[in-house]
C-alpha cells in the first residue's frame, strides 16, 4: 500500500542520454565545479545525475594572467585560460575520488590542434570511471591561425570525425554560442559523429574599468555566464533541437528547477548548472528537490513526459 | 567547512564608510582560525550574484534574550563600502538572513619560538590581524602597525589595545600618529635586527614595501592577500595570484582561495611580471 503511494508521490526523474542513465537531469557545468571533491563537503555527489569535470589537456595548462573574473549584470566574466592539471594527472589523481560514487563521470577536454583532441580522448578511453567525454570545441586552433574549432563547421566536423575514430565512450560535443547559424555547426558535429550536443558554452564579452581605461579581465575579452545568457541559451537550445536527433543537454544560467524546466520544455534531455554552483554550493540539490516537486504538482509520472513539450 | 543560512545579529558604522557586522554563526569559534574567510551571500537575489570575501575578524557569543537559553555564537566582521555588495550589506539589520560559508582558506601560522610578533596593517587590511592578536598574545609581545589615508580609515584599534598589543599609527594626511605611510614605521623598528615576525595584510603597494623591508631585514614575512573570488573553494580558479619563480614563459599561479589567502612571502612572486594579452575567449 505505502509502495503504491510512494509511486505516484515520486514522480521518475532518470533519464537516458547516448546510453547513459542518469538518475535525474541535473548536472554540473565543466570548470564550475572543479573536480568534484571542491564541492563534496556542501552537496552529496550521489544526488546528482552526474559529474562533469573541469576541461582537461593534453599537457597541464597553467592559465591565464589575473585578473581573471569581474562581476556584470545578473552575470560574470572569465578567462580563467583552462588552467587545468592535464589529462594523466587526472586520470592518477583525481579519478580515485570520483568513482567512490555511484553518479557518472563526464570527462570535458580540449585541444590546442586535432591531434591533441584525439591524443586526450584516446587517453581517457580506457580509464575505467569515465563514462562519457565532453569535447570543448570553443578553442582556437593554434595550426590554423587561431580560428576557433567550434565557428567553422569544416573544422569542427573534421576535430569530432577525428576524436570519434579514437574513443568508444559517449562523445558529448559542447557547442559555443559566438556563431551566426548554430544548427549548420549542430547538424555538422551530429553527422561527424557526436552521440549528445551540449550547450552553451560562455557568450564572449568584455568589460572596461572606466577610471583606469583598462579591460577589467587581463585577458581583455572573456566568456559571460550566469542568469543574464539564460534567455540566450533558451533560444540556441531550442533552435539546435529542432535541427539533429542526438540528445540536446542545455546549460547556460540555471539557477534554479524553473530555469532548468525552460531548457527540458524547450527539449532539452538535461541540463548542465554552472555559475549558480558558485553562489549557491547546493543550487543543483535545491533544483533536483524543486523539480520532483513541479513533477507531483503538475502530475507528471515521468520526466521524460515534459520533454519537448513546447506549445507553438 | 559549511554553508550556514542564518541571520544578521548587528550592523553598526564605526567610522564614515566603515560597518561591523555581527552574524549567527554556530560552530565557528570551534572550527575558525586567524585568517580564514567567509563568502556572505547578502540577499537572496542575483544583485549582486556572486558572493563576497570577508576576513574573520573574530568569533565569540553573547548572551541570548532569555537566560535559559545557550548563548549564541557569533561570526565578526568589518568591512568597508566599496561597490554594489557593500553597499547592500550595509542596509542590513539585525534579523536579515545572509548565507555564510565558511570558514575557509588557510590561515596564519606563528612560530612559537619567536618571543616578539609585528603586525602591518593598511586601513580595512586590518580585520584578519584582530583575531590573529587575540592568539598571540597569549605568548608574545606584540606591536600593530597600522595606517590609513587619514584617522576615519584607522578602525577598531582601541581593541588591539584592550589585548595589550602596542599600537602604532601613521596616516598620509597626519590626521592621527605620525604623518607618512605606515611602512616608514615598519622600517624603523627593524633598523636595529632582532629576532621578529611580520604579519601584513593591506593594498598591494603596502604589502610590496613591506616584502621588501623584511627581505632587507630577513624577517620572516606572512602576507594575507585579497584576490577577486567567486567561488572560495577552489573550483573556479579565477582567485589565482602568481607564485614564486612565475615567468611569462612559465607561469606559476598559486590558488588563493585555498592556498592563501594567507602566504609565506617567500612563496609569491614579488616581481611585477608583464602582463601577457591575449586575444579571443579563453573559459
Ligand atoms: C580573503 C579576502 C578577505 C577580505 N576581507 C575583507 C574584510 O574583512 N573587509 C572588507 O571590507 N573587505 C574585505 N575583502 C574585500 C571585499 O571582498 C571587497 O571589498 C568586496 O567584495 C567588494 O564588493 P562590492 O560589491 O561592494 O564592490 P565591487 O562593486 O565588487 O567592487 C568595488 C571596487 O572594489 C574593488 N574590489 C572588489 N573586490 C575586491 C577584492 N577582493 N580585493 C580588492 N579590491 C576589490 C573592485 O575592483 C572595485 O574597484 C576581502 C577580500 C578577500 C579576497
Ligand atoms: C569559471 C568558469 C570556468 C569554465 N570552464 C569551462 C571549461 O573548462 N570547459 C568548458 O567546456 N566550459 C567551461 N565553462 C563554461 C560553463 O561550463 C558553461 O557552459 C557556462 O558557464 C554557461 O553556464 P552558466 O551560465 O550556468 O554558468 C566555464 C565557465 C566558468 C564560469
Ligand atoms: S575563488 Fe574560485 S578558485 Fe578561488
């Protein structure tokens, strides 16, 4: 009898990408939460549906000059420069950590060429653990001038085409949303190969500092993210959906269960948490408990039922 | 470590600019040390959306409103109004919620075999010395530097007094002490050499003249530093500053969140290393 109504009370809240079961949609944004055990003493890593890293290289990547962040509108800037351990420290001694739960492990990388990007995911192929890649396409190539892979759909075909023929793990192309028409770059990663698209990625922005003349980032330019791109990020999410048939994960200013049910409504399949973590250390545990929540008011058994349920 | 959801006991101006503000905070006169930091989440709302840094200045209890309940625990801090979240810090009254986690970052470090401990202080540089003082002098002798640009940014010293420290001030425009920068102060008290330890925490161009007056004197030297934080637990890496033997070549970058906020001088690059612009994006 309490089992029937346990039932109807908990609506299901697990769902499937690229055959990766999650317990529940919610996810955390890479290089918002570290490597997971920056936030361990605040959330219970095993709430979440699963753990996305900070992007890994390669070769240890130092960063870039401070300053690094500044706050704007309902929002902030970064070029923090990818400053990671790189990808075999990584795999000695941070993925130790992460398997003691049972929540999966996305592994975000990067490259500087597209040698490097199939040299990190053949790396990360095997390490037991690891039960996705998340490919970071918003970087420069350095053998081509710079270009970011993820603005020319030729060169992000040709990174992911490459990085498909080098790991069996679910690839998880991130998408940036600095391009003219996101769903020629969507179908382009989709038919290279890409299991799940990702997106956003941080919108490029900048900020002056009006007395000293100067860019408030070192950088000069960085990346916005937070509540202020949410409205973008709605828009990219909805417009990459309609275009490909791998599953859509949406990110950009989530802060809590009725941000992330815009993305899910929109058609997104989960959603990933970024600036949010850093104000509130356990938005994603507020967001998990509000969505259930939202489930039982609106009668919804199952989450997969919400889905794609725009009305036009 | 904890992510408290509490509330403002106290929030006083003490000087033109300057607050202190007492906030509920259950467990932290166990677990706080001198110069750790809490993030504070002034208002439930996104303006401002990030949390901000905030030295301890020092833990207690005072008694509750009725005598058959504990005492409550309290966190101090003191701060001054500088942009948007000090500024709605400062509208807040006793009973407003804030969210305080903490306590974090490393703390300072005394060396219990030196018998005189000096403490360089530059204007709201001052709060993480306080609760350090209230720890040494339990075994030393300590002495305060402290200075400011003129007698309102000279805060709270009254207390350092009421430990038994030895108070000395220096202010630009003379106003109170002796007129100059607090630095000069340093310099002469290390003129003769004898066996100290320095402790600094105040602007960048301070925490510099004092590097150099200890490496001159070779003092041992501990400097707390505030970097830009958004996250204070080490995630986000935005908090970094440049570590001993940083090149452009090779960059070294210390976290501060974690690392720091309090440093051994000896381990920062004291060198203003040119700054490197790059173009596009970089997360
Ligand atoms: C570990 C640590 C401990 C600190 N302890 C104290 C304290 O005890 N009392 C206190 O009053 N302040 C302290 N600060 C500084 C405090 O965090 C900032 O003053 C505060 O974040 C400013 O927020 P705001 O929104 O009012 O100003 P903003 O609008 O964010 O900034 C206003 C101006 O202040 C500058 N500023 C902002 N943050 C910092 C910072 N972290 N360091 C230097 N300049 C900054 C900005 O560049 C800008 O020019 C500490 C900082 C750190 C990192
Ligand atoms: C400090 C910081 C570091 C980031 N580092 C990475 C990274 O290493 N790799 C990556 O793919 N995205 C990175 N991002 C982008 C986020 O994963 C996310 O796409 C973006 O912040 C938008 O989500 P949000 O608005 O919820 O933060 C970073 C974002 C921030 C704020
Ligand atoms: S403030 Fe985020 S790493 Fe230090």
């Amino acid at each position: 009898m309490s089992n029937a109504v346990e039932q109807v009370l908990k609506p299901k809240l697990a769902v499937e990408i690229a055959g990766l079961k999650l317990k529940n949609p919610i996810m955390p944004a890479s290089g918002t939460f570290g490597y997971g055990e920056e936030y361990s003493p605040y959330i219970d890593l095993n709430q979440l549906g699963a753990i996305v890293t900070k992007g890994m290289s390669l070769n240890p990547k130092a960063g870039n000059n401070t300053p690094r962040i500044c706050e704007t509108v309902s929002g902030m800037l970064n070029a923090i420069g990818l400053q990671n351990v790189g990808v075999d420290a990584f795999i000695k001694d941070k993925m130790a950590f992460l398997s003691q739960y049972d929540t999966p492990v996305i592994v975000n990388f990067f490259g500087n060429t597209q040698e490097e990007y199939g040299e990190v995911a053949a790396r990360l192929d095997d390490v037991p653990g690891v039960a996705a890649l998340e490919m970071n396409i918003s970087c420069p190539n350095v053998k081509h001038g710079g270009i970011v892979f993820g603005t020319d759909p030729q060169a992000a075909a040709a990174v992911v085409t490459s990085v498909r023929k080098r790991t069996t793990k679910p690839l998880i192309v991130k998408l940036t949303p600095n391009v003219t028409d996101i769903q020629i770059l969507a179908r382009a990663t989709e038919e290279a190969g890409a299991d799940a698209l990702s997106l956003i990625n941080t919108l490029t922005g900048m900020a002056v500092d009006i007395k000293t003349r100067k860019p408030r980032l070192a950088n000069t330019i960085g990346g916005l993210s937070g509540p202020a791109i949410r409205p973008v990020a709605v828009r990219l999410v909805h417009q990459v959906v309609q275009a490909v048939k791998v599953p859509v994960i949406g990110i950009g200013g989530i802060t809590c269960a009725a941000d992330a049910l815009e993305f899910l409504i929109v058609g997104a399949k989960a959603v990933q948490v970024g600036t949010a973590n850093f104000v509130n250390p356990d938005a994603m545990a507020t967001i998990i408990a509000d969505l259930e929540k939202f489930c039982v008011e609106e009668g919804i058994a199952d989450i997969n039922d919400l889905i794609g349920t725009l009305e036009l | 470590m904890q992510d408290l959801k509490t509330i403002v006991l106290s929030n006083q101006e003490i000087s033109p600019g300057y607050y202190r503000m007492k906030i509920l905070a259950s467990g932290y006169s166990e677990s706080a040390k001198p110069g750790q930091f809490v993030m504070l989440r002034v208002q439930r709302s996104f303006t401002p959306l990030l949390r901000r840094p905030f030295g301890v200045f020092q833990v207690g209890f005072i008694p509750a409103d009725c005598d058959t309940l504990p005492p409550k625990e309290f966190i101090e801090l003191v701060y001054k109004v500088v942009g948007g979240g000090t500024e709605t810090m400062r509208e807040l009254q006793s009973g407003d919620a804030v969210e305080l986690l903490g306590p974090l970052g490393s703390g300072f470090t005394a060396d219990a075999s030196i018998a005189e401990k000096i403490l360089v202080g530059g204007g709201i540089g001052l709060v993480p010395l306080y609760m350090l003082a209230t720890e040494l002098v339990k075994t030393s002798k300590v002495s305060l530097f402290v200075g400011g640009r003129t007698r309102d940014d000279i805060i709270t010293i009254s207390e350092f007094e009421r430990l038994g420290v030895n108070v000395s001030v220096a202010t630009e425009d003379g106003s109170l002490g002796e007129t100059g920068f607090v630095t000069r102060l340093l310099e002469q008290r290390l003129e003769e050499p004898h066996q100290t330890e320095v402790f600094a925490c105040g602007p960048m161009p301070m925490l510099d003249a004092v590097q150099k007056i200890c490496a001159t004197s070779e003092v041992s030297l501990q400097v707390s530093l505030e970097a830009l934080m958004a996250c204070g637990v080490g995630a986000c890496l935005g908090c970094v500053v440049k570590g001993e033997g940083h090149t452009i070549n090779e960059p070294r970058y210390l976290c501060s969140c974690t690392s720091g906020p309090v440093f051994n001088a000896e381990s920062l690059d004291w060198n203003k290393t040119e700054a490197i612009k790059m173009v596009g994006g970089g997360k």
